[in-house]
C-alpha cells in the first residue's frame, strides 16, 4: 500500500492565508481549506490515501484531485520515495558574462574602519602589492572587449565602475563610457553604466556628467552624521559627513535620468536601520536605501554578533511591515533589500550558487587581472583569468564544482537554500578562511528573513497582486528624488 507523506517546503501565513514555499521548485502555492486539511493530516505521519479519504470531510472527487494536485506541486511525495536531493548540475560552459565590475582604483580618500580593501581583514597575497593604484585606459577598453565578447547573445550587459573610491579615476571613467558606447554599437548591443562611491569628489561638473549620461549611482554612506562619521572618516580621523551631504543633496536634485541609491554597512556600534532609513530616504532623497550588515571577522569591536543579528531582523521586519503597507497602497517604500529578495521569490530563483560571481559577474583589477567579483580582484587565489587572455575555463569549472550547493550539506539540507545557497563568498572567505564555507554564523538570520519577505509576498499576493507583476518589469521612478 502506497503512503504519502509531506514534501520539502516551508509553510506560512499572509493577510488571512496559507501558502507554501516549496523548496525544490521554489514556487509559492496558496492553500485552499481541502489541501490545507491533508497537509494538517499528515503532518502527524504518512498515510494511504484511503486513510485521508476516509478521515476528511470532503467529496472523494475534490479530495483527489486536490491530493493530485499537491503531488504534482512536490508538496506531497510517495513516502516510499528517496528524497529529492540537490542536482549537481552545473552552469553551461561559456556561461554568458553579464556584468563586470571595474576596479579602477584601489586607492581611497577615507579611511573606513570596516573597510575590507583597507582594514585588517583585507585579502593578501604576494601579488596585491604590486598592482597599480590606478587602472589605465588601456586596461579599462580591453575590459570592455572582454565583457563584448564574453555576454554571448545577450543584447544589454552591465558595466559598474567601482573602487577604492572610483572618481579618483574619473578620467578613465568617462573616456571608458565613451568607448564602451561605441564598442556596443557597433556589436549591436547596449551597455547599462553604473558607479558606486563615497561622494566625497562629487562636483558640479562630474554631476552633469552622471546625469546627462544616464549613470546610475550608488552613494556608500552610513546614515546621520554621528553615525557617518563613527567609521567612514579621512585618514586624519575627521568625519566625512558635512562634506558629502551637501553634495549628495546636488546629485539627487539635478540627476533625475536614474535612481539613486544609498548603500549603509551596519556594525554593532551603528545598527539602527530605523532611524538610518529614515534618514537617508525622507530626509536626504535616496530613491532606495540598502542595507548589508560588515564584512568582518567576528573578533573586531564593530563586529555584529548573535544579538546583533537578532536586533537587525527585528528592525528590518518593521521596515518591511511599512513596505508592505505602502506596497498594498500603491506607494514606492524604497527600502531595497525587501524588494530585491521579493522579485527573486517571484521570478521562482533557485540557486546552486549565491551570487553570478564567478559566472554571470566578475570583477577586473587594475592591472586588468580578472577575478570572481570586485571584492577578490587583486587577489592572485581567486584569479579566473585576465581582460587580455580570457577566462580560464579549467579554474573557473573546479571553483564552480567545489562551490556548488551540493557540496554544502548544511545548505543542501536548509529549506532557504533556493535563496541563500550559503551567502556570500567572500564572507565566508574572511569569517572562515574558505570560499567554499557556508556562512553558518547568520543561517538563523537567513531563515527568518527569508520567512519576512514571503510573508510579504503573501499578504500582497492577496491584497495587492498588481504590484508582484510590476517585478517583472523594469522599475518605473518618480521624477522627483524624494517622495
């Protein structure tokens, strides 16, 4: 006699309703009150299905095809059945390349505390010290042939231009935009430009240059000025805050092409994202406000501990709970992090892998060293190749095999792992000295904001599904900075 048992899922609740995450396909399913009863049912053990014909009250006919329905699902499986496990499939070979990130300095004006470039958790290897502080020209057009001719048929590819703090290299920045536009023409294709920095060297001339030419902009900035200036400060110790915030304010009001965004690295000594949201997206005008919480090893004083992460969930919950509430209303919220991690349970992502770095994205050193994502670039360990020959298909298919999810038995065993698939590597890296290691200190954090977001996504399923189609959309902004 065939028994059914429960599948692989995870189940929560949302705006009066029942829904599952099912964990191999990472769909979500809501449940109506017959398939929420079986699943009631068996929850206590495996049964046939005579047993929850005869123990619900509901017609036979409705009864199975809702069972028909649950096992199609995978929310239901034959309990004689192996468990599905994680297929150990790997990317295509000559995955297309779809962003790349230039480092094109690797010098910086501040001197961040946290910083994982500057500080003393930075990558080090024999080869760092000799890289040049500045990416040339020369450089930065071979690594626009290289994203050309790596992105396959895609038609739009990314370039980011990062740092150290990029516009120290400003005239590589623009002479590069101006080569890649002709580059992609004449490839039939379009490249999207975006920079992150600090806005110290925010000026009126390098703003009109950002805003006439459509390039996204990504200001890492910590929040109100006590906080600002508790880590991202001048090597003589001064803060950076009245500096950039005036030249911040001139960016949003005259770069209306694109949003733009504030990037806030949260340490146990500045963890009010509250208070820090509130700040950057009502008082200055950030369209967006992202939140990650320090790159560190655990022993640093600024280091976010188990009662940290436990602080920030709670905080960031609130934040989504106001999401949610203007997302029902039709309003724009602009806290990122929970739209972000919506958009992926909408579009059903499952990673074997937690980012494309190393795949669909990879960061360039200044010498023009191509590594897995700006993060490592510089380091000669996590080097897959170089703008002038290639990608080394043999290194990046071993990284690619050792780095899988299958080869994580916690992660492959965790019902979040269609959305985390470890975290992030370089984390794993500077916490655990391997690439290779699941980031375990915050799997407790992973789980319970992956609850949130779905949460999220549930409550607006039901109260305002609208807006889940505008996630497969291209973002609509207001012409306004603030609103």
């Amino acid at each position: 006699m065939s028994l059914l048992a429960l599948g692989e899922f995870h189940r929560f609740s949302a705006a009066e309703s029942d829904f599952l995450y099912l964990v191999p396909s990472a769909a979500v399913f809501q449940l109506d009150e017959p398939s929420r009863a079986v699943l009631d049912l068996l929850g206590a053990g495996p049964l046939p299905v005579a047993a929850i014909l005869e123990q619900l009250p509901y017609p036979a006919d409705a009864l199975r095809e809702t069972i028909a329905e649950l096992i199609g699902a995978r929310a239901l499986r034959y309990a004689n059945a192996q468990p599905e496990s994680v297929p150990r499939e790997l990317p295509p070979s000559g995955f297309p390349l779809s962003t790349l990130v230039l480092n094109v300095s690797n010098q910086c004006n501040l001197s961040c505390a946290y910083c994982y470039e500057y500080g003393e958790d930075k990558i080090v290897d024999t080869a760092f010290g000799a890289q040049p502080k500045f990416m040339s020209q020369a450089t930065a057009d071979a690594a626009v042939d290289f994203l050309l001719g790596q992105c396959g048929p895609q038609k739009l590819v990314h370039l980011t231009f990062f740092g150290g703090e990029t516009l120290l290299n400003f005239r590589v920045v623009k002479t590069t935009i101006a080569y890649a536009r002709q580059r992609a023409e004449q490839a039939g294709k379009r490249i999207d430009f975006s920079l992150t920095t600090n806005a110290t060297l925010l000026s009126e001339e390098i703003i009109e240059y950002l805003a006439e030419n459509e390039v996204g902009v990504t200001i890492s900035i910590d929040g109100p000025r006590e906080m600002q200036d508790q880590f991202r400060v001048y090597h003589n110790g001064v803060g950076s805050y009245d500096v950039i915030a005036p030249k911040i304010r001139s960016l949003l009001q005259r770069h209306r092409s694109r949003p733009i965004g504030a990037r806030v690295t949260l340490t146990s000594q500045t963890l009010d994202a509250g208070r820090i949201f509130r700040h950057l997206r009502e008082e200055i005008g950030f369209w967006e406000v992202g939140f990650a919480p320090v790159t560190t090893s655990p022993n640093r004083l600024y280091a976010i501990g188990e009662s940290g992460f436990d602080r920030m969930l709670a905080q960031f919950r609130e934040l989504a709970d106001e999401f949610l509430e203007c997302s029902a209303a039709g309003r724009h919220h602009g806290f990122s992090n929970v739209r972000d991690t919506l958009e992926e349970i909408h579009k059903g992502v499952s990673k074997a892998y937690p980012c494309g770095a190393g795949l669909g994205l990879m960061g360039v050193s200044t010498d023009g060293d191509v590594a897995l994502c700006h993060r490592f670039a510089g380091s000669d360990s996590h080097k897959i190749g170089s703008v002038g020959n290639g990608i080394d298909r043999q290194v990046q298919v071993r990284w690619l095999e050792q780095h899988h999810i299958a080869e994580k038995t916690d992660c492959s065993r965790c019902w979040a792992r269609p959305l985390c698939s470890g975290g992030c590597y370089h984390e794993a890296h500077v916490r655990y000295g391997d690439t290779a290691h699941p980031n375990l200190h915050y799997c407790e954090w992973i789980r319970g904001w992956t609850d949130t977001c779905l949460r999220i996504y549930g409550a607006l399923w039901v109260r305002n599904p609208k807006f889940l189609e505008q996630l497969d959309q291209e973002p609509e902004y207001e012409t306004s900075a603030a609103s």
